[in-house]
C-alpha cells in the first residue's frame, strides 16, 4: 500500500458542489500528475473531472465517461487533461495498448484514472488518490484525497 505525505476530506451534497471540487482539486493537484479515482459506480467521479475541465480552461459539457473509448483528452487553457477509465481492462498488458505509461509520463497533463486501483503497476505510478464514498444520504458525497 503507497503511503501519502498528505492527506484532505472534502464533503458535497449535490452535483454543481461535486463540480466545485474538482475546481478546487486542479489547485490542489497540480500537473504534471497522475490522480487515481475511487468509488463505486455513480459516485460522481467523471462529475469530479468535469469541474476539474472546467478549472483547466476546457469545456467542461464536453467531459464524458470514457468507459467505453477507455481514454477521453481535452485541452485546457492551462495544462491537458487526460480522463481514463479502467474498468472495463482485465489484464495488466491491455494498460500497454491504451498507451496509459506514455501518458502518465506526459509534462504537461494531469491524468485521472478511473478505477486505477485495479492495476498495482497504476498504483505505484499515481501521485495522488481520490476516495468518494456516498454519506449519510443519497446525494451526499465525501471524498478523501491523499497525495
């Protein structure tokens, strides 16, 4: 398990406090990075992305879950952003044909990684994790964010 220097937990309530912290988050985290994101499904975690495209100078309407395409890029004013999702990989050579080490090792972007923790070899390469995890009702969310 990778130990983190720091460590902050965030609350929202609804999906325009979700965006807000991925605003906040592009403070936070910095490109060059790469961002492993947690949660289960519906969680909010391509919300998340959504504010941090919009912080970033890209239109943030244009974020989409890349489940299926596997890799989504927008180019914002201020750095690239390169949004992933795993999911739907199985084996640790398949990381190799989506190009995932070329673009974790990009200068210019902050990469997340939507079920990242699946792959120990992602893991070691992430700079920073964010947990969200639903509170106490359904539209409540709290997100721990290490790095």
């Amino acid at each position: 398990m990778k130990q983190w220097q720091r460590e902050k937990r965030l609350r929202t309530c609804n999906e325009q406090g979700t965006m807000a912290l991925g605003e906040l988050l592009a403070e936070m985290l910095p490109a060059p990075m790469v961002v492993v994101l947690r949660g289960e499904m519906g969680m909010g975690k391509t919300t998340l992305v959504r504010g941090l495209a919009a912080a970033l100078g890209a239109d943030g309407s244009e974020v989409t879950s890349p489940t299926f395409t596997l890799v989504h890029e927008y180019a914002g004013s201020r750095t690239r952003l390169v949004h992933l999702d795993l999911y739907r990989l199985e084996q640790q050579r398949e990381l190799d044909s989506i190009g995932l080490w070329e673009l974790t090792e990009a200068h210019d972007a902050l990469v997340m990684v939507e079920w990242g923790d699946r792959f120990a070899a992602v893991m070691e390469r992430a700079d920073a994790e964010i947990q969200i995890t639903q509170g106490e009702d359904e539209n409540e969310r709290l997100l721990l964010v290490r790095w």
